[in-house]
C-alpha cells in the first residue's frame, strides 16, 4: 500500500486530464500539500502528459484511468486506489459531456443516451463504487466529501425564469435534463449522508472555455471555473451540505 504518506488525504478528480477537471487538479496540488490527487483519465497517456505539466507545484499527483461509462474501468479504479492508498477522502465527479461531443450521432434518442452515459450513469455508478473507500477515510477519521460539477443549466429553477440569462437556451434539453439529474444524484446522497457528517454539494463552474463548448470565445477563462469545487473539496466537519452553488453564491435547483 501507500506511495502514498498515510496522513495524506487522497482525492480523486474524474475527467481531469484536460479543461475544467485539470484546473481542479492544479489548484489542488498547488494548495494543499496533505493532499495527494489522482488525476483521473480515460487515456492514460493524456493523464500523464497531464500530471506532467504539474511538475513544478509542491503537492503530490498521479494519473489513474477511469472510463466512467464502463463499470469494469469504474471496478478497476476503485481497486486500484483501494490497493495504492486504502481510502479516499474526496471524490470529485466532474467528467461530463455537452452536446458537442454527441453532435455527431444519428438521433436525439443516441444523443440523448451519450449525454446520460456519462453525466448521469456514470456519475451515478462512479459515486457507488467510491462509497466503500469514502467509509474507509471517514472509520479514519476523515470528513468525506463528494463535490458533483453540475451546471446551472440543469436547474428547474433557472430554466422557468424568465429573467435568467440563458432562458433562450432552454432548447438544450438532453444536455439539461443530465445536469438536473445529476443534482439529484448529489441532492440524494447528501441527504442520505448527512447525519454521519459527509459534505457532499454541487456546484457549477459557469460557463469556461474548454474543449467542452469548443472553446467558445464568449467563455471565461477556466482556471476561476475551479474554485467553488476545490472550495468544496476542501471543507472540514464545519463546512455545508446539501447545497448547488456557483463562485458567486446560491444555485436554485
Ligand atoms: N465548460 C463549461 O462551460 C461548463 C459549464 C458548466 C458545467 N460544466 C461541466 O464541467 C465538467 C467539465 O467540463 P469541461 O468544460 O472541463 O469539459 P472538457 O474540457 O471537455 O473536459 C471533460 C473531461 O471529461 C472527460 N470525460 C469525458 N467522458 C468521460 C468518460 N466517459 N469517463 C471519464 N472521463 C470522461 C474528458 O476526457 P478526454 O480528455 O479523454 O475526452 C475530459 O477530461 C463537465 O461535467 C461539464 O458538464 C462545464
């Protein structure tokens, strides 16, 4: 076990390798030195050409393949991390598709199916798999804490305004009904963790350019899209749960 020191907190960033997961993974390792990430990806070549890029910060990091729509690499993972370091105190569950990665598919059944491969199924079984190591860091000691990257775009709150600055994108809705999914998957577990003091939120990274919306020039920049989740990621026992937030304040979900 444990390439790892044992006082460290082990975190794991799905999708990291690229956009606003490495952003995540950067702020993380160049933060928090009792942390050791494990930059999730699908290609483990990317992952470290990645985690290469990372060198000159202080803190600790190493690629770990996840395919999040596959329960074999799910399993492999989990066992690898369950085998490395025994625990893990935050699991991250940030990769996620939009709709240009789905464009190319024959129809909005397809599409639609992609999108919740990914942003829902996966997400979902990725969490699961995770909750045994999660209860190993909390018999620990630790305060586990799961932060879901959701969008505001998956809110039932900002899709009926009609004030709210994408109601004219309402037409996305493959891509907004797997992020309001998603926040359910998040609301569920925080309220089925809460009494045992787990911090489980979820948040949206607003919109940042990425590989995600082809680098959309109106995008902001993506190193902020990282802050709120790595807030969250980094909360003690004193810390909320149960919220969907943004870097500004409160989500309605
Ligand atoms: N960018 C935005 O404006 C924005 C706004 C709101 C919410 N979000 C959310 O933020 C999260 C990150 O998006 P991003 O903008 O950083 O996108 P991105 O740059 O395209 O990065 C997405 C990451 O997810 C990985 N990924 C895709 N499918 C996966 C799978 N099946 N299993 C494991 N990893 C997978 C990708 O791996 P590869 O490199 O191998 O493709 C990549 O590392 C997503 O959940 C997205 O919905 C983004």
């Amino acid at each position: 076990m444990a390439d790892t020191p044992a006082a460290k907190q082990v975190v794991l960033v799905t999708g990291s390798n690229q956009g606003i997961g490495f952003e995540i993974v950067k702020k993380l390792v160049a933060e928090q030195p009792t942390y050791h990430v494990l930059l999730g990806c699908r290609s483990l070549s990317r992952g470290v050409e990645a985690v290469s890029k990372l060198e000159k910060l202080a803190g600790s990091v190493a690629p770990v393949v996840v395919d999040i729509t596959s329960d074999e690499s799910i399993a492999a993972c989990v066992a690898q991390i369950e085998r490395e370091h025994g625990k893990l105190d935050v699991l991250i569950n940030n990769a996620g598709i939009g709709r240009h990665a789905v464009e190319e598919l024959p129809s909005l059944r397809a599409k639609m199916a992609a999108l919740f491969d990914v942003n829902v199924f996966g997400t979902l079984v990725m969490t699961d798999a995770a909750m045994p190591l999660l209860q190993k860091a909390a018999d620990q000691g630790s305060v586990p804490r799961i932060v879901f990257i959701t969008s505001e775009m998956g809110s039932l709150g900002n899709t009926l305004n009609p004030s709210w600055k994408y109601y004219q994108h309402n037409t996305s809705i493959p891509y907004k009904s797997s992020k309001a999914a998603a926040n359910m998957i998040g609301a569920c577990y925080s309220t089925l963790f809460e009494k045992q003091g787990w911090k489980i939120n979820c948040c949206c990274p607003g919109l940042r350019k990425t590989a995600f919306n082809n680098h959309l020039s109106v995008a902001m920049d993506v190193e902020e899209g990282a802050v709120r989740a790595v807030y969250l990621a980094t909360l003690d026992g004193n810390g909320p749960t149960g919220t969907f937030t943004n870097i500004d304040g409160t989500e309605p979900w």
